[in-house]
C-alpha cells in the first residue's frame, strides 16, 4: 500500500481496496508496474525468485492512473471534517518530490532537483522522442509519472543536506555536551552551517585542496549501491573545518554533475536545472 494511494482512497470515502485508483507514479518507479506487461510482470518471474510467490499477481491490481485523473469526490465524512465543499474531486497521488517538481514548472529537458537531506531529481521528455530508450543506472523512468504524456525519469542522491547536518553535529558534539544552557548550546549551533558557508566560499580554488566522495548514506545514482561510504581525503595539519565543508559540499556537486552526465551520455539532453526544497532556499555556498 503506497500513501499516496491510501489518502485519495480514504478521503473518496473508499470501502473496498478493489475500488483504490492506483497511482501509475509509484506503481511503476517502486512495484514494477508497466503497460508493457498489462499490469505487473508474468506470474512465472515472481516464481522464479521464490516459489512462495506463485500466484502473486493474482492478487494485485492491473489498472494505474496517471495524476490528471480523478479518484473521485470527497466523502460527505471528510467534507464535513475538513470544512470543504462536497463538490471538491480528490485526484489520483503521486510522489511528494514529483508534484514538487509539478509545482516548480517542471518542463522538458529540464532537470528539477528538490534538494533536502537526499535530493531527487526529475527529468520529463516527450514519449515520442525517448521511445524505447532507457536510462542505464537511474532510479527508474515511468509513462506519465511526474507529467501526463511525458516519460518521467527519476534520479537522486543519497545524502545532500544529511551530510552537512552530519558534519555540523561532528563538530557541535562539544557544544552539546558541555554547554550548560540548552538554549544556548542550540542557538550557537544554528550558526554553524552558515558561517562555515560563508568561511569556505571565501576560500581560494586550490587544487590541492582536501577532496570528499558524496557517499555518505550510500549511492543512489548513478548505479545504486547502497553499501558503498563517503569519504574525505587528502587531510593535512592545515585541514580545518571550512575546508571540510568545502569539500563536503564539492562532493555533492560533483554527485549532482554525474547524474547529469550519466543522462547526456545515455542520449537524454539536460538543458537547465530548477532547485527545489529547502537546501536551494540557501544562499549559494562554495559549490563552485
């Protein structure tokens, strides 16, 4: 059961899950959904990993809606609990970051990074003009998952903001054990991701400089593999902590840069970039 399912169907007043408006955007990124399979993949490849999942497609659904399509119209119950009309239509769901894309303006060729602690990043192009090519190492592209009639293919990091929050705690764990004022200790914290920005972007380009690998909670794309680590080399004496930041927040620029390369190389053009969430409300920083 996906959430972005779920809402839609109980806000409609939903009774049974036969009646549920799939969302083609999670089926076909998370549960292998596709029209090229009329629904799910045949019975015999779910066998085939295990024997127990024999007969599991016969319990799921064949149906999935692109997010134009309306699940129906809010229940009398939650019209009433809400304080909205009755004549209100509840549409068919999608992924958070994709109607995040949506609100954005997401437009073709053109890729929409909503920037958090992770990042995922969408690109849409006209299905007429992908036809059958697919992306080697993405996250998963899916008919009408972000925009109806556009194929949506979707890419990510792992950690983003999670690692600067990583190395701001890193470097606060004496602020928080031993500053006796709670309030304190909180408001001097808040400050160290700003001034370490604006330290490292004041720092000269230096090739010699301390280097980071943005893999910190894994690598999403391209090529997931969730078991790889971060790291940060090229440490000296001189290494303080703007400079680790700098390398930090290099590492997830050139994380971002191969997901735009990986999709140039794979003949899918990037012609701009839209920053969403709330890491792009940051003034820049020393991502050069």
């Amino acid at each position: 059961m996906e959430h972005c399912d779920w809402i839609p169907f109980l806000l409609t007043g939903g009774k049974h899950v036969s009646e549920m408006r799939r969302s083609v955007c999670a089926a076909g990124h998370k549960a292998l959904w596709a029209t090229a399979f009329n629904g799910y993949p045949p019975d015999e490849f779910f066998a085939s990993l295990d024997p127990l999942l024999k007969g599991f497609t016969a319990r799921l659904y064949e149906k999935a809606y692109a997010s134009d399509q309306a699940a129906g119209r809010i229940s009398p119950e939650w019209a009433t609990r809400l304080g909205l009309s009755a004549d209100v239509v509840i549409g068919v769901g999608a992924f958070d970051a994709h109607m995040g894309a949506v609100g954005g303006q997401i437009e073709p060729y053109h890729l929409s990074k909503v920037m958090g602690t992770s990042t995922c990043d969408m690109l849409v192009a006209p299905l007429d003009e992908v036809k059958d090519r697919l992306v080697k190492g993405i996250c998963g592209q899916v008919p009408g998952s972000v925009i109806p009639g556009m194929m949506g293919m979707e890419a990510g990091q792992s950690a983003f903001g999670d690692a600067y929050a990583w190395f701001r705690n890193l470097i606060a764990w004496p602020v928080r054990q031993l500053w006796p004022d709670e309030a304190q200790a909180n408001s001097i914290i808040d400050k160290i991701i700003p001034e370490l920005s604006r330290q490292a972007a004041a720092l000269p380009a230096d090739t010699h400089a301390e280097l980071a690998v943005d893999w910190f909670n894994g690598r999403r794309t391209p090529d997931a593999n969730q078991l790889l680590k971060g790291a940060i080399t090229g440490i000296g004496l001189g290494s303080d902590a703007p400079r680790l930041f700098r390398a930090i927040v290099e590492s997830t620029c050139f994380g971002a840069r191969t997901i735009v390369d990986r999709f140039i190389q794979e003949g899918v053009p990037v012609r701009g970039l839209i920053g969403l969430g709330g890491v792009a409300k940051n003034p820049p920083s020393s991502c050069r």
